[in-house]
C-alpha cells in the first residue's frame, strides 16, 4: 500500500490521558522531592523551589532577591566567578535562576554521566556564596541601566503600570522598581536575605535516568541545607472600579496596550470554562481578537489574550501594540468580541475548531519529560495534581458552547476592569 503524503493524518482525540505518579522524597530537613524517572534520556534536570518572596516585608528592599540570586555565581568560598563558569562548562551543565511573582529558586541541568562531580558546586551556591562588591556594583550598574532602557520602552512601561493598578503599588508584585532601588543595595543586604529569607519552604523537582544510588546522593546532598519553614500569608485582591491610565507620548508611532483583571484561581469549577472563553477570544492565532484588529482592521502586527497563573487567584490580560492613533479603538473592539462570545451563539466550526487546537496543544504539553516535571510543578504548587489534566482533556471533549458563555459573563466584566495605554 503506497502512503499518500498529500493527506493529513486521521486527527484522532484520546480517550485519556496517562501520567507517572511523581516518586515523593522527604529529606532530614523536612524537605519535599519529586522525582519523574526519565530512562529513556541521561539528562538530569534539578530545581529548587522556594516560597521566599511570601516572606518579603512591605518594607524589604525591592530588589533584594533579585541581586541575591544573580549573585550566586560570582563566587563562592571555593571558587571565582570564572572558575565557576569553566567548571559548569567543562561538565556540560547550566544552572539557572528560578524567580516569578511568588517563588525563588535555582535549578541544573546536567547529565547522568557527571551529576556526582557537578552536584557538591551546584550545592556550594546555596551555602557558600560570598558576593564579592565588585560583581555586585557590576551586577547592579547593569541593572540600573536596565531600567533606565526600559523606562522608554512602550510595552515595559505598560506591564509595569498593568501590574502597579492590579495588585497595587504596596504589594510586592505590583512595585516598580526605580534606580534609586538599585543604588540602595547593599551587601549586606544580600547576605542577610541569603543566610535568613532566601531558603524558606523549599521543594525540589527532580527528573532524570537515575538509579536508586544517585536518588540517594541528591537526598544527601540537599538534605542538611539550612532551610526554614513559615506559615505564607496568600494575599486576597480584589477587582475594583473600572480604572484607565494613560501615559502618551509625543513621538510614539505606536501605542501599547493592556486590558486585564483578577480572576478565580485554578481549583475553581468555573475555571476550565473561562479558559476555554479566553481561548476563543484570543488565546490562539485564531481567536476573535486576532481575526477583528489584526486581519480585518489591520491596526496591529498582534493582540492575543492569556491568564496569569497565581496560587490563589489567577488573572486576565490582554497585551498589544498597535498604531497609535487607534488605541481607543481597538480598546473600543476588545470589549465589543467579549461581549460578542457572551451573548451571541457560537458556531458550530468554530466550536470543533477550538476544541481541537485546546486537545492538540494541551497533549504538546507533555511531549518531554521535562515538560512533564514542569507541568506537575504548575499545578502542585497551587495544591493540585495530575487530576487537573486529565480533568482539563475531558472538559475539552465535553464542554457545551453556552456554558462556556455563561461563565464569561460571569467573570469578565467591563467594570472589572484595568486599562493601560502607553505611548
């Protein structure tokens, strides 16, 4: 029988999806690990996790975190910046910087053949950092040049400004960081922060082709690092009175945009509903917005719509740049296609359409091990399992075009929400 390569594949929708149960570790120091065994790759892949920015003070300076972690490897007690560099070179490893909205951390990327030799240096970061001043006034005359380039950069400005008036300016995800933030670092400063906040209710996620010995020397390894355990206090935030900010500028030729609020978290039944909304609305190449402003009105190269990921609450967005002198416009068309999917039936076509590209990419989520890991981290620290997924691929199959609707209406209200208009 000849292959006829002119025709695409039967699409075919699976009847469930399978997952590894994570291997749980808990170390001497009460430490969590979740090991993902991988034999089909010799890669190892280690994170650690930390709740420190729960643990930031109002009071804390901003960017104390920041310079603590991006310091780590520009020496230790036994080893020089350079050194530290040559060493992870010459064993094909990567250790990178782990921070978001509300975790920390430091994560390696090596391979079976040499974890032995890498993991004791990977270690000495967590312990043995010495943050020499010259790396630091280095580290922070970047940084402040850093700000400075971004002041004048529409789209940063704007998701600086997105994040000040949905959290607000107090709280630690919302601060704009100033230069004045970085000329008020000091080492000390990181030193604390390292010895006493940075190490606070850690977990590791491990993956990797590793037999129960090399388990075991990961265990002994991380086991006696000086960590703390707290009780994290979870903000609550609240959408407030329908608020805009603009800040125009002269000589802008284009104007960036951000329309967005706070939603429900991811253990909430209507969850899944408002994701498949946002989809549909903007969420692929697509979606309504793109076909409205991009393909039809031509009034920017791209406007998508996505869901912010939080522990207790996640949040909406809408994100584009467009020609400036349409910028109340295509703000004007944003709230006209939501209203649009709230009220008006929706096709048929474009129903299957949808429900085949969210079954598709959600299966392209777990094309790795790594991958695999990743995900099971996503949902573990908002106190889930690998549940959610298999809960998401049946709602894909099974969700019903009103309901989706509904829940829409529910959550994504004009009065809800923050509009930014930079340039």
């Amino acid at each position: 029988m000849t292959l006829d390569r002119s025709l695409a594949p039967p699409f075919k929708i699976p009847e469930q999806i399978d997952f590894p149960l994570p291997i749980k570790r808990t170390l001497q120091n009460g430490v969590h690990l979740y090991f993902i065994p991988t034999p089909e790759i010799d890669a190892v892949k280690l994170e650690i996790d930390t709740d420190s920015n729960k643990v930031m003070d109002i009071q804390e300076k901003k960017l104390t975190a920041y310079f603590t972690l991006h310091l780590l490897l520009e020496g230790t007690q036994a080893k020089s910046s350079s050194e530290l560099d040559e060493f992870f070179d010459t064993y094909a490893s990567e250790v990178d910087v782990v921070s978001n909205f509300e975790h920390n951390g430091l994560g390696l990327l090596t391979t079976k053949k040499h974890l032995s030799t890498v993991l004791p240096v990977f270690r000495e970061l967590m312990t043995k950092a010495i943050f020499p001043e010259k790396e630091l006034a280095k580290r922070k005359s970047q940084k402040a040049l850093s700000i400075s380039i971004q002041k004048e950069q529409n789209g940063s400005l704007a998701n600086n400004l997105f994040r000040k008036y949905l959290f607000g300016g107090d709280h630690p995800f919302g601060q704009i960081t100033e230069e004045d933030d970085v000329n008020a670092i000091q080492r000390d400063d990181l030193e604390y922060f390292y010895k006493n906040k940075l190490w606070v209710n850690p977990e590791v996620f491990l993956t990797g082709n590793l037999d129960d010995s090399e388990l075991e020397l990961i265990c002994k390894t991380l086991e006696d690092l000086p960590v703390k355990f707290l009780e994290s206090e979870h903000s609550e935030f609240k959408n407030i009175q329908n608020q805009r900010i603009e800040e125009r500028k002269e000589k802008s030729l284009q104007s960036s945009l951000r329309i967005g609020c706070h939603l429900i978290s991811k253990t909430h039944p209507d969850y899944f509903g408002l994701w498949v909304f946002n989809v549909i609305l903007g969420g692929y190449f697509g979606s309504r917005l793109i076909k409205n402003i991009r393909e039809d009105k031509g009034h920017t190269y791209g406007i998508h719509s996505s869901i912010g990921g939080l522990k207790n609450a996640d949040y909406w967005i809408v994100m584009a740049d467009v020609i400036k002198e349409h910028s109340d416009e295509v703000i004007a068309e944003v709230y006209h296609e939501i209203e649009k999917l709230q009220h008006e039936p929706i096709p048929e076509e474009e129903v299957e359409t949808v429900r085949n590209y969210l079954i598709g990419n959600l299966l392209s989520n777990f094309s790795s091990s790594f991958e695999l890991i990743s995900r099971f981290k996503s949902i573990h620290q908002v106190g889930l399992d690998f549940e959610f997924y298999k809960n998401q691929l049946e709602y894909i199959k099974n969700f019903r075009p009103e309901e989706i609707q509904a829940i829409g209406k529910k959550y994504l209200k004009r009065e809800n929400m923050v509009e930014i208009i930079v340039g």
